[in-house]
C-alpha cells in the first residue's frame, strides 16, 4: 500500500509557532503584568500591606467581589431561565432577544453606566418609583450590582445555551415516563448536565463583575467607604501619583483574577471529562 502523503499545514511547525507565541504573549501579558509586581514591591513588603489591606482598600474590596458575586448568582437564575427560552421555545422576536443578549458586549461601559444612571436616578424613570418607597439605587452599593448584573447576564447565557441544546430530550421523557415530576427532571436529569457550563458562566460573570469600571463609576457614587469600587480606588491612587499604592491594589486585583482563571480552566476540563 502507498503510504498516503501527509498534508501540509498553513500554519508554521511546533518549535516556531510555540517560539512566537512565548514571545507574543511576553510582550503582550507577561512583560506588563510583571512590571505590576515589581513596582508594587519598589517601597517594601511593608508599604505594600500598608497600601493593599488599608481600612479604604478594604472596604473598596468587599464592595468590589461582593457585588461581583451577587451579581453572578442573580445572573447564574436568571441567565439560566433567558437561555431556557432560547433553546426550549420558537416565538417571534426570538432572533431580537438573542440579539439583545449580546449587548452588553457590543455597548461600550461608560454608555451603560450613564444609561442606567439616568434609570435608576431618583428623578429617573425607575429610580423615582423606587425613591417613593424608600429605595435608593444609583449612588449606592446597590447601583453597583444593578451594573454588574447587566454586564454579565451575557456570559452565563452564552455559555449555558450550546450546552443545554445537547440535552438529551429522550433522557426527561423518560423521567416523566417514571413518574418523575417536572421540577424533578430539571433538578435530577437536566441541571447535572449543564452544572459545569452553568459554573463556568458564573465565574466569568463574577471575573468579569469584579474588575469593571466603566459601568460602574457613574452609578456608584463613588464614596469612600460606601461606594468605592477598588478599580476606582487604583485611579484615584494613581490620580494622586501614589503609584506603588495604585499597583499594590492592583495586584490584589490579579490574584483574584488568576484564582478565578484557574478555577474555570478546571470546571471546562470538568465539563470535557464529563461528556467523554
């Protein structure tokens, strides 16, 4: 038999694709992100502490990954049922409210933040029913989760959706067949299948949530203490030329942020294990 003739590939071998993207990515990530922890570290361990765990950056933390995070549980229900109706239902306008999904990812930060300011505002079209029942949104800890839950609601959709179109329709006829109720099936045979991809989109939402700025500044009020968001603490440092500060804060920020990469690299290869 003649051997069959290996095709070739457009794209250049191992040794330098790999060498090209070590290099690229250096220059683009690793080079930078370094340069955050050598500047953080230029006054001392102890002016870092000093400038990472002050009570203001504190503060600034606990508003920051606080609201990221319920922000990601509010968006993990309700992205979850948004996706349902897009995999599940035909209706008219669906194409529309797909296409609405994926706005948050096309409208730049600083229009969403005006926009919902402008909402949720005590004269605004919500906010002011709101204020006459003792509910105050923009300029509070709360406009800061209203922010973050409309930047995020599209990774949890986005990322449930294919996984829920490969659920197997023939898998809950047959719990329904068995008696099995239909908060049952969801809970028994339809959530363990989409679980990771449901974790996976939480996470991104929280990642996401926990470093933005754009959205967030105009209805947050921008308190110390209050309703301080550690990015705006960063600028507010680096406003003030306090730069070993800014990058201290900076690299707490990084932390968490690779804690969360790490954690989605190991719910995606979860989730890969689970369907082999």
């Amino acid at each position: 038999m003649m051997r069959r003739k290996r095709q070739k590939s457009s794209l250049p071998g191992l040794p330098l694709a790999l060498g090209i993207t070590i290099t690229w990515l250096s220059l683009i990530v690793l080079v930078p992100l370094s340069a955050i922890f050598v500047k953080s570290g230029s006054e001392g361990w102890q002016a870092f502490w000093n400038a990472a765990l002050s009570d203001r950056a504190l503060a600034a933390y606990r508003l920051s990954f606080g609201s990221a995070l319920l922000a990601a549980i509010i968006n993990a229900v309700f992205g979850l049922v948004v996706a349902w109706v897009l995999v599940r239902y035909a209706f008219p306008g669906k194409r529309l409210l797909s296409a609405l999904v994926d706005l948050p990812f096309a409208l730049p930060t600083a229009v969403a933040g005006i926009a919902l300011t402008a909402i949720y505002a005590p004269n605004g079209m919500i906010g002011s029913y709101l204020a006459n029942s003792g509910i105050a949104v923009a300029y509070r800890p709360a406009g800061v989760v209203v922010a973050l839950v409309f930047i995020g609601l599209p990774f949890v959709v986005r990322t449930v959706e294919p996984v829920l179109a490969q659920v197997s329709r023939e898998m809950e006829e047959a719990a329904v067949t068995l008696g099995a109720t239909r908060l049952q099936t969801f809970l028994w045979v339809v959530l363990p299948t989409i679980f990771p991809a449901l974790a996976t989109g939480f996470a991104l939402a929280f990642a996401r949530g926990a470093g933005e700025y754009g959205s967030v500044i105009f209805i947050a009020g921008n308190m110390p203490y209050v309703s301080e968001i550690a990015p705006l603490l960063i600028v507010t440092q680096l406003e003030e030329y306090d730069y070993a500060g800014a990058t201290a804060i900076g690299v707490v920020m990084l932390i968490v942020s690779f804690a969360m990469l790490f954690l989605i690299n190991a719910l995606q290869v979860w989730q890969r294990r689970r369907v082999a």
